[in-house]
C-alpha cells in the first residue's frame, strides 16, 4: 500500500489513501509506552523520522508529501527528518504510519527536554564547593545553611598544577549564555567570522545564543568563570574555551530536534566537551541516543545531571539523557555541604555515575548588568563541575581519550557514605584526586621468588 501511494499521481488519490490510511491506524495500532508519553512531553504534531540510507533527501520529502505532511528540517544525520504531520491525525496514528512503512528504520516523537535547575536563593552566597570551611549560606530550609569543613571537591591543590583549560573546547548545551557577563567575555569560544556570538542558536535558528532564562550563564561559570583576576567568581578552570550552543528557550525547555542538532554541531565545530544540563523522564529517545553515539564516535565526554525529583532513575524513574548507557556519557548527582546526597537529587547504583556540590552554588548570570551574579540549587550545577573536570583532565593530559577522562572522574574521586549504592562508584568527585588518577595496569603478573 506505502510503495502503491508513493506512485498516486493526483492529490485527490493521495488524500483518499491517506484518508483509509488513518482509519486503518485508528482501529489496528495499540500505543506503545513510547507513543502513549503525557501530552506536553512531546510537539504535539511532529514526528522525527529516519529513512533507510537509499533515500535521498528529495526522495524522503516526496514520501512525507504523499501522506499529507510535510519535512521541516532535515536533521544533519543520515536519513533523520523533521516533520509535521496532518492534524487530523493521533500521534499514535502517524507513528504507526511511519514505522509501518518499509522505506523507514525508525519514527519517534519530537520530545521536548527542560533544564534541571530552577533559581532558589538570589543573596551573594559562597564557593562552598570549591573550598568548604563550613561556612553559613543562607538557604531554603530543606537545604542544609552550612556545611562541614573538608567536604568540597578539592580543586584548590590541582589549581597548583593547572587553571588553563583553554585548549578544550567545551560546549555549554543549553539556554545560552551571556557571552558579555564580565566574569565569562575573556574565556569564550572563537569560532571565526561565522559564529561571532562564540556558537549557535538551535531554538531562532540564527547564529545569536544569548541566554534569556539565566540556567546556561550559570552552568557556564561554573566551569569556566574567569578567576585570579579580581572580579566575581572562578570557575572550575580559570581559562576557559566556551562554546555557547542554544537549544532550550527562555522557559528553560528544547526538543529533540533542536538538541541532537546542538550535540551534531558541538561536535562538528571541536568541542571534546558537552555539558547538557537538561532531562526528560518517559520513553526511550532513539534519536537522542544516536547523537550521543557520535559524539562518542569522535571521541567526546558528554556530561549530564541526574534530575531533581528525589527519584531511583534505576526503578523505573528512567531519566534521559542519564539513564543512557553510552560509555563517554557521565551522570551527575547532587550533594550538599555536608556531602550528604541532596534532599531534591535523584540517584542510581546502575545509572548516575558520581556525585558533585549542587546546593547554594554561587555563579554567572543572565542579564543586561554585566556584573550579574546568583545562587542557584539543582543537579545541573553538579554536572557543571564535572565538566568542568573533564576539561581540566584533557588539557593536562592531551592524550587523554574519552574514556580515560571519565575513568578518571569516576575511580578518581572520593568515596562518600551517602553516595553508596546510589551511583555506580559511590564516590565524590575530587579534582585533585583525579588530575593524580593513574589507572593500575592489568595486564602484568609478578613472581615471588
């Protein structure tokens, strides 16, 4: 019936096809879990589709114009396309109608994602996490106010042996960032006369990525924030190279397409670092996922939070990008000034990798007052700082892989009580301790004589 359609010569056949097409979905197709997400989870009348390899791109626009709909974007990936389906139909309907048909490997919903962090607690607050000597920090009241001396992640002894990370290229996947923030203008990206803005915008589609919620400026400090040089905060690397790519908008939300796009191009441009301070609970991405597999393919750490639901991502609180399995994908849990797993982070001994401060973190923000500040809670400012470790790693180590980077961050921490069984290593991070991390050999035997 799909190839009979494709040779239909008149637009009153294809719209009756269509027609008995929608009908047929309407009584055989039973919504899987993937198809039966919560409205809102996804654009209500987008699909993502990906073809199989023959189709060329003026090919897979006549097979989506035969049905009625119609390609908006092709997605820089073999074979993905975004479209727009007819109105008149489910989404349930038009999954079904795409995975039905021969000439498509995959169809999925165009799922939308929003940032971890919401604001918490606008007074000037401290770098507890970098130096904790206790300190009082004005906060909620389901936050702890101070902390106990020593539980930081130690980065003060590594910034005797490195604070310029300059030469990796780390992408900031998010709201944007205020790329003219005092603390942030000297350490961004130069990504030559195409990109002036020092990235890219996903959500306007136009080559401007300023962020106008503040969650992207924040992250961007934390891991490379201008320090020793008299003025706001420092980030976990005092040079940085950040590379702005938007795809959430001012609400703090992003889809699929906008956010494989955003990795595609990270990627592409020479980040070897993504941060991607974002999640979604619910179904399986397949498209997502694939966008992570590139990057992997081209040797990249991608850093992500765990989410901010007090939830077990391991039962059957599924949170992606975390619960993904991609071996350069890191999973951040938040602890609090007493490295205690934070009252708000979700955990998981089999997905959430490591633990990192995420309460009362004083950083950059978004704004026209260039000397703009604010202390912020959430999972995504524990993910920052591990970004801001595997930038670190990489550029005092060049030759570092991927995987020795997040071997590294993993098996380099500190061991924390309250992270026991809640991430697979059970450890804090320790910047110090990871910059130190050699891997023992397995490879070689000894003989006692």
């Amino acid at each position: 019936m799909k190839a009979l359609l494709r040779l239909l010569a008149t637009a009153a056949l294809a719209g009756a096809v269509l027609s008995l097409l929608n009908q047929v979905a309407a009584v055989s197709f039973a919504p899987t879990a993937e198809t039966a997400a919560v409205p809102g989870s996804y654009v209500a009348d987008e699909v993502l589709v990906k073809f199989k390899p023959v189709f060329a791109a003026q090919s897979r626009t006549a097979i989506v114009a035969a049905r009625g709909h119609a390609v908006l974007a092709n997605l820089n990936r073999p074979g993905w396309v975004r479209v727009r389906f007819d109105a008149r139909q489910t989404m349930a309907q038009a999954l079904a109608a795409y995975s039905n048909d021969p000439d498509v490997e995959y169809a999925q919903p165009n799922y939308i994602y929003r940032a971890t962090a919401a604001p918490n607690d606008t007074q000037y607050g401290q770098l507890w996490a970098f130096r904790n000597i206790g300190q009082s920090i004005g906060t909620a009241t389901y936050i702890p106010a101070s902390g106990t001396p020593g539980a930081d992640i130690n980065v003060e002894k590594a910034w005797d042996h490195i604070t310029d990370c300059s030469s990796v290229v780390v992408a900031v996947v998010d709201t944007g960032v205020n790329y003219t923030q005092e603390d942030l203008a000297g350490n961004m990206w130069n990504g030559g006369p195409g990109f002036p803005n020092h990235g890219t915008d996903f959500v306007d589609n136009d080559n401007d990525p300023m962020d106008l919620n503040g969650h992207g400026t924040h992250v961007a400090g934390i891991i490379g924030a201008a320090g020793n040089n008299a003025t706001g905060i420092a980030g976990v690397c005092w040079k940085a190279s950040i590379m702005v790519v938007r795809v959430l908008n001012a609400a703090g939300s992003g889809t699929s397409a906008s956010i494989i796009q955003g990795v595609d191009f990270a990627v592409s441009q020479g980040a070897k670092v993504i941060n991607m301070s974002l999640i979604r609970g619910g179904a399986f991405d397949q498209a997502f996922s694939d966008a992570i597999t590139n990057a992997q393919a081209r040797d990249v750490v991608v850093v992500v939070p765990a989410g901010n639901e007090a939830n077990d991502n391991d039962a059957g609180g599924t949170r992606y990008p975390c619960n993904f399995t991609h071996p350069n994908l890191t999973c951040v849990a938040a602890f609090d000034q007493n490295y205690a797993l934070a009252s708000f982070s979700n955990w998981g001994a089999n997905s959430v990798d490591v633990g990192a401060p995420g309460t009362n973190i004083l950083s950059t923000w978004a704004g026209t007052n260039a000397s703009i500040y604010n202390t912020i809670t959430g999972t995504s400012m524990a993910s920052a700082e591990v970004a801001g470790l595997a930038a670190m790693l990489r550029a005092y180590n060049p030759q570092f892989t991927f995987a020795d980077a997040v071997n590294a961050i993993t098996k380099g921490g500190r061991a924390a009580a309250s992270l026991a069984g809640k991430t697979v290593s059970g450890n804090a991070i320790d910047v110090m301790s990871s910059l130190a991390f050699i891997n023992p050999p397995s490879s070689l035997t000894a003989a006692v004589r």
